[in-house]
C-alpha cells in the first residue's frame, strides 16, 4: 500500500469551465456522470462473461 497521499489539481478544469454558463456545466456534468455510469455497468457485465 502507499504511503504517499494523493492529490487533485481541478485548475485545467477549472480553467475550461469558468466561462459556462451554470446550467451548461451542470449539464455536462450529468452527462459525463451517465456515460461513466453505462461504461462502469458494460465493463462489470463484460468482465462477468468473461470470468
């Protein structure tokens, strides 16, 4: 296990998000949280076939 703690930098984010508007961004957000959802959903099915 490692010791070292991990650490986030958001400012590229930030940076490409501070222009939109708060309903855009919300909705990109949404939208990023259901692809990554559909594809967590398609690897897991998969990986159950698999094994």
């Amino acid at each position: 296990m490692c010791s070292r703690s991990k650490t986030i930098t958001l400012r590229p984010v930030i940076g490409l998000t501070e222009s939109l508007a708060k309903r855009n961004l919300e909705e990109i957000t949404i939208e990023a949280i259901r692809t990554h959802r559909r594809l967590r959903d398609a690897a897991k099915a998969r990986y159950e076939e698999w094994r």
